[in-house]
C-alpha cells in the first residue's frame, strides 16, 4: 500500500530549499567582488547550506519524500510438526549382483569389436571376435580323424557280422556231424556199417567242432577290433568337438544382459587365454554389506528403509531396505553384517560406487527447522523468533526477532531436528540474520516489492 507525507511537511522543506537558494545566490554575487582566496569562504558556506538542507530533509525518497517501512528485511517460516528419522549412517560400495569379466579360453588376434563401451548387450551377443585360422585348421584335421574313424568302425562291425555268419554255418556242420556220429554208431553196432564208416564220421565231427572254435576265436578278436574302433571314434568325435568348441570360443559372446564396461583392447591385439577383453555389469539391482556393531543387533531387522547419498552430501540418491541379517557376529570387528538391496531401474547407481547409507531405526514426529534459520553464538545454537507486539492506540506495531536458545538434534537434510526451546505454532527467522539482532524490528519478506522500493 503506498503512503505519502503530509503537505505540512513537504512545505518546511520546500521554504529552506528556497532560502538556501537564495543565501547562496547572495553570498555568491557578494564574494566575486572580492579577491580570489574569498572564492574558497564560499565554498566552505556552499556546503554548510547544502548540510542544512540534508540536515532537515526527511529520511526516505528524496522526490517523493516516502518512507521505506522500519526494520530488517527477513523471511519468516511458522514450525510444524514433521516426522522425524533416527537413523545410523555408514560407508559402503555399492556392488551389482551379476556381473562378468569377459576372458578367452583360446589364444588369438583381435579382428573385430563388435561392441563399445557403455553398449547395453543381451545374453548371446557377440562382444568380440578373434582370429580363427589355426582354431579352423585344428577342426578340419579333427573332422577327418571322425571320417576315418567311423570308417574303421563300420569295417569292424561288418568283420563281426561275417564271422558271425561262419560260426552260425560252423553250428549248423556241427550239428549235422552229431547226429551223422550217432546214427552211424548204431549202425556199427547192429553190423550194417563197417568201423572205418565210423572212424570217418567221428573225424568229421571233430572237424566241425575245431571250426566252431575258430569261429568263436574270430568272433571274440571281431569283437575287440570293433571295441576298439569305436573307442577311435569316441576320441575323434570328442577331437572335434573340442575343435569345434575352440572354434566357438574365438567369439566370445555375452553371458548375461547388461551394459559393457571399459574395452582395453583394440584391433590387432593379441590376447593369451584368460587376458581380460571387458566386463558386463547388471546394475538393475545393486547390493550393499554394512557391518552394524553390536549393540544395535537387537533392534536390526529384515526389512528397515535405508537411505543412499553420496559421500559428503546430504542428497538421497535410492531407498531400499535390509535383505538380509546374518546369524553370526563378526569375532574381529564385533559387528553383524546386513545386506540391503536397491532397486535401479534408470541406472543412476553404478557398481563399486562409494555411498553413505542411512539405516532407518524408527520414525516419529517431531520439529524440523531450516539449517539457515540456526544461529551460533558461543558454541550454543539459537533461532530468532518472530514476535508480534500488543496493539497500541489503534496501530498494528512490527513483529521484532526474540532471539531463542535451542537444543538440536541431527541433522536431515537441509533441516535440524529441535529438541527443545521453540514449539509448533511459533513463527521463526529463516533469511536475513546476519543484520538481526533480538529485539530488532522486523520488515517481512513476501516475495513483492514494497511501498517506495522498485521491483526486483
């Protein structure tokens, strides 16, 4: 609201502006007259006439002759009731729960790259490839040695089956020779047949037995030949495969989604079996072990918030809560490890990351004020109250800064916590102490210019 001065006041000034004027213009037409050094007189009179005016000018705008509103400018804040954490902070690395650190199982020369760093893979895509002409060569000679193999196996199993059939023919003349023995010695006997008939038929017999036995001998030899082209074989085929896999491994692939980390390597490297290519980090969910002394244990439980900041700062960059309590008490450090886990899901977090966690005990309401509204003074804090005088003759006198002895708690944020000294309801000083004293009037800050003050 703007306000203007009296007429009865702007008049006194207009007059002795006028005077002023006047004792000049005289003094100066009497002074050139006279000699130079009278010219330094006037001047000492030129300005004891301009430190009268000034003297009687009202304070404020020297054109409008308003008055800026008496007091300090500050903004206020009235307390409420906030909720309040008590918490414990300690340090920790944050660590993903899958990664990988890519390394070849075969020896080889860089030829391609097929990702870069900060690249997001899914499992089974190429990563990197390395040169396959020794891995190609060793698979071919493999292969063949399969050819040949199961070439030698099927020459022995068709041996087997041969013999097989000579010995079936050998047990079939064997059979014959028997009953030719049997009726022949019954002919003998009844005198039909002459003994020599019987000698040749027993000569047969024993013909036809020694033949089953080398067949049985033949099939037996058959036998381990093709057992042992067969184990040819099996050592061929498991070769190849093993040539192949060799093969294989010149592209190395991701095993897992995620995103690619740093690649030391480039084109044309040559890389021994188990050289480090890269490495796949999953940081969708990350983890972090806290070691928790002892005489918190009891009150430690599966499922507490934790808070995550950065190191030396204040701002909360996840929430997660405890996943895990171990049974068993560190001996070394009398401590109980936990684990909490934070969810990740716009990658802000990274691996092996350094963090302050905040372990969440209780929360409860109590009184938070700005950090700018904490004063010090002799090693004890103190907190400006705004105070509204009573009202006299009418007029709504200024609020006026009591300066008030607090007890703090932690701190949260940009906020303290007060244990004691102010209560909800008060209205305190949140800007502007650095010009406030207790009992000083106070101008409030609204955000809008004031009456005789421009826009900022």
């Amino acid at each position: 609201m703007e306000t203007s001065e009296p007429s009865n006041l702007q008049e006194p000034v207009e007059k002795q502006i006028a005077v002023a004027e006047r004792s000049f213009n005289s003094t100066l037409k009497s002074f050139k007259k006279r000699s130079g050094r009278n010219w330094l007189i006037a001047g000492v009179v030129l300005v004891g006439a301009g430190l009268a005016v000034w003297r009687f000018w009202p304070s404020g705008d020297p054109l409008t002759g308003q008055q800026p509103p008496p007091g300090v400018l500050v903004k206020i804040q009235k307390v409420q009731t906030s909720p309040v954490k008590e918490s414990s902070a300690f340090l920790g690395t944050l660590e993903a729960k899958q990664g990988v650190v890519l390394r070849p199982e075969t020896e080889g020369r860089v030829t391609q790259i097929f990702v870069s760093s900060g690249s997001r893979v899914s499992p089974g895509q190429p990563i990197v490839q390395l040169s396959p002409e020794k891995s190609q060569a060793d698979f071919g000679a493999a292969v063949a040695n399969v050819n040949v193999a199961t070439a030698a196996s099927s020459n022995a199993q068709a041996q087997l089956r041969a013999i097989e059939a000579e010995r079936a023919r050998a047990v079939a003349e064997l059979e014959l020779q028997n009953t030719e023995f049997q009726r022949t010695q019954r002919l003998v006997k009844q005198g039909v047949l002459a003994q020599q008939v019987l000698d040749q038929v027993r000569r047969d017999r024993t013909s036809a037995q020694a033949a089953l036995r080398a067949a049985d001998e033949q099939i037996r030899a058959a036998k381990a030949n093709l057992s042992q082209s067969r184990a040819s074989l099996n050592r061929a085929k498991a070769s190849a495969l093993s040539a192949r896999e060799d093969l294989q491994d010149t592209r190395i692939t991701a095993p897992i989604a995620g995103i690619v980390g740093d690649i030391p390597i480039k084109l044309g490297t040559y890389v021994e079996a188990g050289d480090t290519l890269t490495t796949i980090i999953q940081n969708q969910t990350l983890e972090l072990n806290l070691n928790i002394p002892i005489e918190k244990r009891d009150r430690l439980q599966v499922g507490l918030p934790v808070e995550l900041s950065q190191a030396q700062s204040q701002q909360i960059l996840a929430t997660g809560r405890i996943s895990f309590v171990s049974p068993t008490v560190n001996n070394e450090s009398q401590s109980v490890l936990a684990k909490a886990s934070f969810a990740n899901p716009k990658g802000t977090l990274r691996d092996s990351q350094r963090v302050e966690a905040k372990v969440i005990w209780q929360t409860r309401p109590g009184v938070l004020v700005p950090t700018t509204a904490i004063t010090r003074l002799g090693g004890k804090a103190f907190v400006f109250i705004a105070d509204q005088p009573q009202q006299q003759q009418g007029q709504v006198p200024p609020m006026v800064a009591r300066q008030q002895p607090v007890e703090l708690g932690s701190i949260q944020g940009n906020e303290y916590q007060v244990l004691s000294g102010i209560q909800t309801g008060e209205t305190i000083v949140v800007s502007g102490l650095q010009n406030l004293k207790d009992g000083a009037p106070l101008l409030i800050d609204t955000g809008k210019p004031s009456a005789g003050q421009p826009p900022q």
